[in-house]
C-alpha cells in the first residue's frame, strides 16, 4: 500500500515560477527558435550534451519551449512523475508514446472500454504500420495474462473507462505488466487528481488536458507524464516521436492551462459534488444511472481503494436511456427546455455536457464490440458541471427525466 498522495500539495510545492519583470504570472516564451551564447554550444545541444531542463540551453520550440516546459513540471508533480512531456493533444500523447515504444511486428493488450479514438487508433491505424492490439474486458486479469504474448510491448487502459464508467484496478494490471516487463500506460484523463495512476504502478499517464485540467474548452492539448529518459527519449533529435512528428504544444496554450491549474482542485470537487447530487436523485428515481460515488456502482470499492481522500468521484455520469430515440429525446428536453446542460461531445467543461456515446464519441468501435464493452446504443454520458445552483439543476433533470421516462 502507497502512503498517502496529496496531488494538490505536490502542485503549491513546486518551485514557483514568475515571468521575467516579477510578474506573478509566468511569461509566455514564443519564440520559435533560440540564440545561443557560443557557436560550440550548439552541436552540443544536438548531440544531447545539453539539455533545457538541466543546463537551460534551448534549440527549438518544437523539441523544448520554456513556457511548455513550465507546465510540464507542474503536470509531472501533479502525476507524481519524474517528467512531463506538453502535446498538441490528447490523441498526439497516445499516439507518439506507443510509437516510440513499438516497433512493426509489436503488439500491444488494451482494455477494451476506451475511447473511440483511442479505439480506433489501435484497431485500425497502428495495424497498417504493423502493430496489433488484442482487446480485453477490463476486469478479467485472466484474459489479460491470456492475450500477452511474446511481441507484447504495452498494456493500456483508461483509469475510469470512456463511456461506460468501469474502473482499471491500475495495481493489477501494474503487477502483470511488470511480471513481462511491459509497459503500462494508463489514461487519466477523466479523474485527474482524484486517481494518481502512477502511486498504483502505472508507467506512464496521459492525459487530454483539453477537458478537466484546462476546464474551459477553449483549447486542444494533451500531456504525457513519464521518466525523465523516456521524456528525453521523446523529445531525442534523431529518434524522438514528440520531436519528429512535431505535435507541439503553443506556449499560449499552455500558458493559459498554467493559469487554470492552481483552481483545478476546486473545480474537481465541485464537479463530484454535483454529480452525486445528479446521479443519487437519479437512483432515487428508479433510473439505471451508473456513477462511481453509488455504492452500488461494481467498482465502487475498487475505485475508493485507489483515490486520494478529498476529490469525491468525479464529474462523469451515465444514465442508460435503453435507446438512442430515448436518450436523444432526453437531451433534447433536457438542452431545449429545461435547460439543464448542452449537447456536446467532450467533457471537463463548466457547464454540463450531453452526448449519446455510440453514434458520436464510441462510433468509431463497431456494433459488436460496442455489446462486448456493454456499452448500450441508449447510454447517455453527462459531464456535470459546475455552474448553476444545485438545487435548479437537480429540479432541470428531475423534470426532464418524468418527461421522457413517465
């Protein structure tokens, strides 16, 4: 068992930094490419003799940037990782540390309940430069063991899956991962805070910061967070994915997610709160709603024993319509006329998000394996939101749902 993690407290602890004048806020570096003091330096900052994070030499936007690189150590404190790694997005985070890892003929083990991108990704895109991926359900650390194989590069999972709310057990799959030597990379993108992958044996973490960490879905970005030799493997000039696919994060992207996260705290336990509110008057309905703060839920126990104490549950829920004709009547009541939320897809957002996840954000994963996943064609995915009083939005949806389910 870990010792107790406050991510909250790892974030006020690291060195502060200020921008260039003394301002409290840092300064946004744009510039694309760096001056340096003596001609020697820079094959030195080529060959890797030099490194941004140790000596403070920077070459390019597209392989350091010191606003980037800013964030990247209030991420890395935050997962509780050496390094941290700033992308243009979340897919960019996925795609470039499974290419960096994998070679053509690898293979890799995924739990089945993930995102439809991700989904789509391993099943349809890596294959054409040779890297397969087996499915497995979450749950079944047998089948796990099973789909490994001598070719076996990665296992990944998402901490709390994409649509269907099931929760990894990160220890397990850590254990097994470790027993091949295998790397495990988990996607934490829907309980940063609440859940610290690393603390439990996760390799590397990934996150979409396009939606809890930034908050405002104004944005694009993703994070990885990692080793520090697997973050200079990244970013290496002759090998690295980050550096050679040039997913590059802006450093006024990143600038205005620095901004957001010292509030990042406060929004994810409002999130929660409100989403037990919504998800326990659901229950009391009678309404088949999936919520891992119901103790109901099947990992409920799993998902407490992993947490860190104080961020509740998260701001995901799901409410299993039976339909799509149903749970698009309902979305349409609940934007239309009750005004309770919005119909958008991603999530993290201060007001609330509505999507029916099998014909928009899962569409890319087949019917048949949309049954596997138990992800139903009714399953209406909720992404709280924090603005509002919780009163009216627990009066918005009751109304809504009497409306659609009567």
């Amino acid at each position: 068992m870990h010792a107790s993690f406050d991510p909250e407290l790892a974030l006020t602890q690291i060195r502060r930094e200020f921008g260039e004048h003394g301002g409290v806020a840092p300064s946004i570096e744009r510039s694309s490419t760096f001056t340096v003091m003596e001609p020697g330096m820079v094959p030195e900052i080529f060959t890797g003799q030099r490194a941004p994070d140790r000596d403070g030499c920077y070459l390019y936007s597209r392989h350091f940037n010191p606003t980037v690189d800013v964030l990247d150590r209030y991420l890395a404190a935050m997962e509780n990782t050496e390094f941290a790694v700033g992308t243009a997005s979340g897919m960019s985070a996925i795609a470039c540390v499974i290419l960096q890892i994998c070679r053509a003929g690898d293979h890799i083990v995924s739990s089945r309940t993930v995102y439809g991108g991700t989904h789509a990704l391993l099943q349809h895109l890596l294959p054409r430069h040779g890297i397969a991926t087996t499915f497995v359900n979450p749950g079944d650390t047998a089948a796990l063991e099973a789909a490994i194989t001598p070719k076996t590069r990665i296992l990944f999972a998402e901490t709390l899956s994409n649509p269907t709310l099931a929760v990894i057990d990160i220890r397990a799959w850590a254990a097994i991962a470790n027993a091949h030597g295998l790397t495990f990379i988990v996607d934490n993108t829907f309980t940063p805070l609440i859940i610290s992958p690393a603390r439990h044996g996760a390799h590397i973490v990934v996150h979409s910061m396009t939606k809890y960490i930034n908050g405002a879905s104004d944005l694009v970005a993703g994070s990885i967070c990692c080793s520090r030799e697997f973050g200079h493997a990244l970013y290496d000039l002759q090998s690295g994915c980050v550096m050679l696919l040039g997913p590059t994060l802006d450093p006024r992207a990143a600038f205005d997610i620095i901004q957001r996260l010292p509030h990042l705290p406060v929004r994810m336990r409002e999130h929660g709160r409100r989403a037990m509110a919504i998800a326990t008057r659901l229950k009391a309905l009678g309404l088949p709603v999936i919520y891992t703060g119901l103790p109901d839920h099947p990992d409920h126990d799993l998902f407490m024993s992993m947490a860190n104490p104080g961020y509740g549950f998260g701001g995901m829920l799901a409410l299993d319509c039976g339909t799509a004709e149903r749970a698009n009547t309902l979305i349409g009541v609940l934007q239309n006329e009750v005004n309770f939320g919005l119909i958008a897809v991603s999530l993290g957002y201060f007001d609330t998000l509505m999507s029916v996840s099998s014909s928009s954000t899962s569409s890319e994963i087949p019917d048949d394996e949309q049954k596997e996943m138990n992800l139903s064609p009714g399953l209406l995915r909720i992404s709280v939101g924090i603005t509002g009083s919780i009163e009216s939005r627990l009066e918005q949806i009751t109304t809504g749902v009497k409306r659609v389910f009567a």
